[in-house]
C-alpha cells in the first residue's frame, strides 16, 4: 500500500505515527495511525519508530507499505533544552525567552546581565542543546553580550550558540566562536529597539538548529534513516500549526494538556484598546509551559492547587481519600470513576494554565490619580479555542471543560467578553498538521477543517 505522507509524533513515552493520502487533492484525508512506545532508552529511536510503523500497517491490513514523504516532531530526548542569557530581564531576555518558547524549546536556564561562575557551573551541569545569547538593543549596550559570550565560549561545551542581540557585536562575536567548538548562527537582534520585539526570525533558527542537531541526541542518531523531512520539537509543531490557523481562522488559542505539562499557545493581535494602556510589547505568537500542571506525571501537584471541595463534589470520594485515590492513578484512566478524577485534574490545569498565560489590568497610581495600565498577553481579541492533547482530546469533555474555564475566568485577566468557539483536536493530529504545514499548506488547511471538531 502506498501514502502519500507519513508523519511521526516522538514523544518522551509514546510514538504516534500517522499516514495522509489524497495529498494534492480537494479530500486529503488521514487513512490510519500508528502506536507504539518510544525507544529512546533503548540507544535507537528508529525501534520505537517502526514499531509505530507495523502498528500501523496493522490497523491498515497490510504487510507492504511505504510513503512519498516522512516528517516528524519530536520532544524524546529531554526535547528542545535551550538557556538564554540577556542583559535586563524585562526587555532582552524576555525577547529572547519567547523566541525559544516559540520555537518549541524547554528553557533550563535564565540569566540576566553578566553572567557568574555560578551561572556558567549551572550551564555546563545542564548540557542544553541550544544556548541563546541577546543582550543590548542595537547601536545600545555592547559589553554585557560580548562578555558573556567569551565566557561561554572559555567552556568550550561544543554546543551550538545562537546570537541574537546588537548587531554592532556581529564582528566581534564571530571572532569570539571562531575557534571555539560550538557552531555559531547570527540572527537578526530580538529587542531591536525600546518596546520592539523581533522574534519570528530566531524562532525560525532555533527549529532549523535543533533539525541539525537533534539527531546526536541520546537514541536520536538514527533517525534520518527512516524521516526524510523535517524534524521539529513538538511544541513548535503545535505553534506552527496555532499560527497556520490563525490566518484562516482569526485570534485563536491553544491548550495542550498532557501527562507532564500543560502548554498554552496564543496567536493574537488583542484588540487596540488594550494596545493603548500595555505596558510592554508582546510577540505575535506566545507560548507559556506550565512544567508542573500534568493530569498524570504532575498529578499530585495539580491535586494541591485543586479546589478539595468541588474535587469531592464531582468525584464523590470523600476528602480525606481523594489522594490516594489519584496516588494510584495510572496513565491511561482504567474506568469511569477515574476518568472523572482525570476531568477534574485537567480542569484545574486549564484553570491555572490560562491564568497564568493571560496579561492582567493593573491600578497605576501617579501624581494624576490611578490609572488602570496592561501588562502581558491581551487576549480580548480571540475567535477561537483549540482543545488537544489526551486530557481534552480522548475524555470527551474538554470543550466543556475549556467553557467552563474561560466563563469563570478571572475578572481581572485579559480574556474575552464572550465564550471563544471550541474546537477539539478529536484525532491528536495537531502535532503532525503543524509539521504538515511547512510543506504542504493547502492539504494542511483541508484536514483542520475535517479533524478539529466544533464543540458549541
């Protein structure tokens, strides 16, 4: 059997392989998906990835297939690791975090201004795959930047050091790496100037490093043996595909909650009253991680920041035995009393995960009386809400779950007047669209339509 496109999801426990035909067409459609467990332990990643493969010939009733194009997404491997070191914390380093957001990645590491030994000890400790180093809007200060790249590049860790700060350092920087081990990319400065982010064209360098390199990764360094396109981490799949569909749908946003995290991607304008009171400048594409909001890894901390009442309420269990009852939760809920719990542990995931993600109205008060101002991510413009991941995509409630968060948001976020449409990511396809996108744009907007579900 032939396809035109397969597209794999290397998640850090499970491999998702998924097969499109009719590329090219006006019905391109998804024909079959593929499971298996990741095998990154294992020293090959390709094991876990043709499992997922015969998987998947399984579910199409074949022995012979094979494909026109292979891409994939990828966050086996501890993902995209990224520091990021900058010069004032709410300007350059902030410009330079959100790039790496963006782009897919998992910051270990902020620093701001010159860097200590304590700073570079934590640095080598990490061994991220990206360092990032800003720092000095352009023609503004130069030192911060050069100072700490010389330091860096003393480590000699042989690890790739994106710049992305003044552009008068340019000359100086690339001396700095000449002989240095780490491979250097010079990109356009992310705080060009006071109030001006510029971050699409680091984004754009960070996922290119992280194909060039993701496959010297532990259990990574085959995988050009079976994908023959693009590799991206899969946070940035799920933005590419978040920033594709805002040009066809509007302001949207979108949730992923998982077993470990809970991502929160927004593509918005926001709305030009709010433009007129912001305090800072906001990147056209967000993305915010919340590390320790996860429905299955992170459980017994979402448990904590749960309201007990509403969780006995829902669940019937009563107080003093709700912890052991999500103690003994397993990863894939077993029956119906467990799925309500995982409902309720998502809830508080998107509850917390929006509150944090969304700006907020502050009281300013000056010689002029108070003045209410906005700080962070103006989210009054939204048109649209995606639901994916397994806690929203495969319970069966997650719009209800994303309605009821966002009716009940809180009064003094930036978040819309009215309830968002709710669309719910059915097949956990968003990843792969995303990765779908890059090459394939025009199929990629004909299978959102069919697989993301309208829910209002």
């Amino acid at each position: 059997m032939y396809v035109d496109v397969l597209t794999a999801e290397i998640g850090s426990t499970t491999t998702v392989v998924n097969a499109f035909i009719g590329m090219g067409s006006s019905k391109p459609r998804l024909t079959g998906q593929g499971f298996a467990p990741t095998s990154v332990e294992e020293g090959d990643v390709t094991v876990g990835l043709n499992g997922a493969i015969d998987n998947l010939k399984k579910s199409l009733k074949t022995e012979d297939l094979s494909w026109g194009r292979f891409l994939a997404s990828s966050s086996a491997a501890g993902g995209l690791r990224m520091t990021v070191h900058g010069l004032v914390y709410d300007m350059t380093v902030r410009a330079a975090k959100e790039a790496a957001l963006g782009a897919g990645a998992n910051i270990h590491q902020i620093t701001a201004g010159r860097m200590r030994r304590t700073d570079l000890k934590t640095l080598v400790s990490i061994k991220p795959n990206i360092i990032m180093i800003a720092g000095g809007v352009d023609y503004g200060e130069r030192d911060t930047a050069l100072d700490n790249a010389e330091r860096i590049a003393e480590l000699d860790l042989k690890i790739p050091v994106i710049y992305a700060g003044n552009i008068q350092n340019h000359q100086e920087i690339e001396e700095i790496f000449r002989h240095s081990g780490s491979q250097l990319y010079i990109v356009d400065n992310v705080y060009p100037a006071i109030d001006r982010l510029e971050v699409l064209p680091a984004r754009k360098v960070i996922q290119q490093v992280f194909e060039e390199h993701i496959v010297h990764a532990p259990g990574m360094e085959k995988i050009r043996h079976l994908v023959d396109g693009h590799v991206i981490p899969t946070p940035g799949a799920v933005m590419e595909a978040t920033r594709f569909l805002k040009n066809k749908l509007g302001d949207l946003m979108t949730f992923d909650v998982g077993g470990a995290t809970t991502d929160v991607h927004s593509v918005t304008d926001g709305s030009e009253e709010i433009n007129r009171i912001q305090i800072y400048p906001e990147p056209d594409a967000k993305r915010t991680v919340e590390g320790d909001l996860g429905v299955y890894v992170n459980r017994m901390n979402v448990f904590e920041l749960s309201d007990k009442k509403r969780l006995t309420d829902k669940t019937g269990i009563e107080e003093e035995k709700l912890e052991e009852a999500i103690r003994a939760l397993k990863a894939i809920p077993e029956n119906e009393h467990n799925r309500i719990i995982v409902q309720e542990l998502a809830y508080t995931a998107l509850k917390i995960g929006l509150h944090r993600h969304a700006g907020k109205y502050r009281d300013s008060f000056a010689s002029g009386g108070k003045k209410t101002v906005a700080m962070g991510r103006d989210l009054t413009a939204l048109k649209y809400i995606i639901g994916t991941g397994g806690a929203l995509t495969r319970l069966g409630v997650g719009a209800e779950l994303i309605a009821e968060v966002f009716l009940n948001g809180n009064k003094y976020d930036l978040l819309p007047p009215a309830l968002p449409k709710v669309l719910i990511d059915t097949t956990y396809i968003m990843a792969s669209l995303g990765v779908l996108s890059s090459e394939f744009p025009e199929d990629a907007a004909l299978l959102f339509e069919d697989y993301l579900e309208d829910r209002n």
